[in-house]
C-alpha cells in the first residue's frame, strides 16, 4: 500500500488503514499474525508510534466504553486463551507484567498494593545486565494468568494505575512509555521441551515536537525526555538499518534497553505508524511516515525459543539408568550396586601391578567400570602419596606367573556389549550430575 500526500513525500506501507477502519480488523491484520507465531514459540512485538491523539492507546488497548472497542490487548488475549483451549497436544501457561517508562524511569503497573496510587509511589523497576548482556528488568513483577478473565483483570489494575496528565494538546494524554508483556511457556505432552516466547505490546508516548505542545514547567520535562526516548529510539532504527554498523546504542535509553530484542534482536516486530489526517498536523504525520518507513528496512532473524526441561530431563536420564542396570544385570547375570565391595577387587593385585617395574605388566580386572575407577583412584593416591624420588626397583616378574587368566566369557552377549552399556550407564550419571549442580 501507498501513502502519499500530492505535494509531499511518497511512502510505501505493507497495509494502509483509513479512519473507518475497526478493531477487529486491525486486529487480524496486524495482531493474530504476530500472535500466531509467539503460539509456535517466537518472541513477537508491536508497537504504536504516532503524534499525541492519534490514536495509539485507542489501537493498542482500546476505547473503554463499547466493547467493539477493545484493542490489541484484550483481542490477543482473548484469542491466546480460545488457542490454548483448542490445542490438545500442548500445555500453556501464561504470565503478564506492565510497565511503565516515565521520564526514564520504569514503574510497575501491576503492583496490586498501589492501585490508582501515584506514579512515584508504584514500585521502581530498574534495568540490569548479566555477563551475556541480557537485559533483565529488577522489580518487575510477573503474574500469572489462568484464564481470559484474569489476564483482563491485570490489564485492568494496570491501566488504572497508568499516569495520565494534562496538556494543551490532549486533554487525556499518555506521557509515558507502556510496555505490557505476554510471557507464554508451553510444553507438548511427555516432551521434556519447553518453548518460551514472550509479546511485547507497546503504547509510546506521543511523537510530537516539544514546541507544538506548549508545555511549560513539569509538561516541558515529561516532552524532554519523551523526545530524547524516542529520539534514542530514532538512533537505534537508523543503527539497525545501516548495513555493516558495528553499535546499536541500545543503552542510550531505557525504551532501547527493553525493546532490545525486538529491534534487530530475535523478535517479530511490527510497527503501527498512527497519524493525524488533519492539515495542521501535516508535519508531524510526514516524520511519523518518515519514522515507519526506517523500521521498514530493518531485518530481524528469529528462532523458536525451546529448551530442555531440567526437572523432566533428571526423571527422564534416571529411568534410562534404571533400564539400562537391568539389562546390564541379565547380560552379565549378576546384578550390580553402584558401590565396590572389597572382594569385588583384587587389591593385592592391583598392589603387585603398580609395584611391577616390567612396561608390559598387564592387570587383569574384568570389563567393570568401578574396578577401573578403583584402580585409578588406588594409582592416583600411589602417585601423589609416594614422591618419584623414592620408587623403588622391584624384581620383574612375569604376569602370567602373577596372574590368572581372566574367566571365559560364558554370557550370551559379548563383552563389548556389556562394556557398551556400562558407559552408557556412567555416561547417563555424569548427565545427571550436571544437571543437578546446574540447578542445586
Ligand atoms: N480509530 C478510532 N476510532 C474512534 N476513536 C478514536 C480512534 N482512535 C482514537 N480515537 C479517540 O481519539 C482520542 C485520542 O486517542 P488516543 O488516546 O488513542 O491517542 P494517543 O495517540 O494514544 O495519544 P497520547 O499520545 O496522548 O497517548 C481518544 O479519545 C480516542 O478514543
């Protein structure tokens, strides 16, 4: 689609919607597809960037009295829950956080101690980096969210906490930036998979150039930081959309901070450009184009977001070494614990080996992964115990004299089978053991 103004500049949009257009509309057309794919595990984002009164809140959220009005949010809602319900195969579980960015810093909206509180007074969120340079946002709270009617509820106690102040622009005007995010783990039965994507539905704060506001005073700080947030927003854009440019300056801004991933990270990201048609607002309509237009060109690479569930992975590791000692034991036809008794090991022998000054000694102790430790650890504790200074020669002797031969093997498998499965059985051990040191 097209949007061009006779005398001005020319913009090419994938959809162009009109004033008549309804939410219901806008929300299959931009909404269910992003939603479809954070159901298959890609993390997704949309976002409203437009003049004061253009309608962003009015797209994102919705109109508050007919309830044809619900925006992006409570129709994504409705339509993950409805999607849940009819996949049989899978088990979702949904969490939601809100948050808030005003003059740069972020509030929680979902702090049920402070409904309808003042803004400063609502839990401060702050950003922190790990040593991979993730983003992650202290003090941001996640709820979890059963159904339909309890994900509203959040959105509602949210919304009521949002900031809302005067200027001469609008006479209800969101001087903030709101970021409300659908966390969704799901899990396919008897997998031990899990897919984690998350969706980013984003109302920015108005576009418009400080002057065109009038503000004065608290006004002219909040439109100050809502244009250095959104230019750093600007800068990012322009950054993402230069080939071969090294740094994004993500961390110009918290805005950038958060929405990191979904601007030239692993997210779908869609922008909806809402502008003013009327003449006054010509100007801020062409930048808003203008804005739309660099998002455009900016080309993300996603991934289905899957992982292995450690707990279920432990459980699913344990019954593999519980079926493989069983057929360990009917292969050897002894059945086996996991500890060494003393007549398991010729100790005498393994003293006689070690003592052995001839190269080609050999020691004879079966295919049995615990003996082989045990010689390991009885020729560890020999060499650390006894400095190389006092070896002592010892007479050779040969080993056949020394040693009987080991049994026939008189099992129906060989004895690399058996071997085989003994290392996998010490493999699995080792397994777990990662496992749980990495959750202990
Ligand atoms: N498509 C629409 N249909 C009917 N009313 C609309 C539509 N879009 C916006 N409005 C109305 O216009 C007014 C301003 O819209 P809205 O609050 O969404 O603007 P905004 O871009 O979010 O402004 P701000 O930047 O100040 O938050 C609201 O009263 C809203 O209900």
């Amino acid at each position: 689609m097209f949007m061009s103004c006779p005398c001005g500049p020319f913009f090419r949009f994938e959809k162009v919607f009109d004033q008549s257009t309804k939410q219901d509309e806008i929300f299959d057309n931009v909404a269910k597809p992003v939603a479809d794919n954070v159901l298959q595990g890609y993390n997704g984002t949309i976002f409203a960037y437009g003049q004061t009164g253009s309608g962003k809140t009015f797209t994102i959220t919705g109109g508050a009295e007919r309830y044809v009005d619900r925006g992006i949010i409570p129709r994504t809602l409705s339509y993950l829950f409805e999607q849940f319900e009819k996949d049989g195969d899978r088990t979702y579980t949904l969490h939601i956080s809100y948050l808030e960015i005003y003059n740069e810093n972020g509030y929680d909206l979902l702090d049920p101690k402070h409904e309808a509180a003042k803004l400063e007074d609502l839990p401060k969120v702050s950003l922190m980096e790990d040593s991979d340079q993730n983003i992650h946002l202290k003090n941001l709270s996640v709820h979890q969210a059963a159904s339909e009617e309890e994900a509203l509820n959040l959105l509602f106690l949210g919304d009521t906490n949002r900031m809302i102040a005067e200027t001469p622009m609008n006479q209800a005007s969101t001087r903030s930036h709101c970021v409300f995010t659908i966390h969704m783990t799901s899990r396919g039965t008897g997998s031990a998979t899990i897919r984690r994507s998350k969706l980013h539905l984003v109302d920015l704060a108005g576009s418009e150039r400080v002057s065109k506001t009038g503000a004065t005073g608290v006004l002219l700080t909040e439109a100050k930081y809502i244009n250095l947030s959104l230019h750093c927003l600007e800068q990012v854009i322009i950054a993402l959309s230069e080939k071969n440019r090294q740094h994004i300056p993500y961390r110009n801004s918290m805005m950038t901070s958060v929405l990191r991933d979904s601007l030239g990270g692993n997210c779908m990201t869609t922008m909806i450009a809402t502008c003013s048609v009327e003449k006054r607002n010509v100007d801020e309509s062409i930048s808003t184009c203008r804005f739309a237009q660099r998002v455009a060109m900016i080309k993300n690479e996603v991934m289905v977001n899957e992982e292995l569930d450690p707990k279920l992975m432990i459980q699913k590791l344990k019954r593999e070494i519980q079926q493989l000692k069983e057929e360990l034991a009917m292969t050897t036809g002894e059945q086996r614990t996991d500890d060494l008794s003393d007549e398991d090991l010729d100790k005498e022998a393994v003293a006689a080996y070690i003592a052995d000054s001839d190269p080609e000694a050999i020691l004879s102790i079966g295919a049995d992964m615990r003996k082989i430790q045990a010689c390991f650890a009885i020729l560890k504790k020999h060499i650390l115990e006894k400095p190389p200074s006092s070896h002592r020669e010892t007479p050779r002797r040969s080993p056949v004299q020394e040693y009987s031969a080991p049994p026939p093997d008189t099992s129906p498998y060989s004895n690399t089978e058996n071997n085989r499965l003994k290392e996998l059985v010490q493999q699995r051990d080792n397994e777990i053991s990662i496992f749980d040191f990495s959750f202990s």
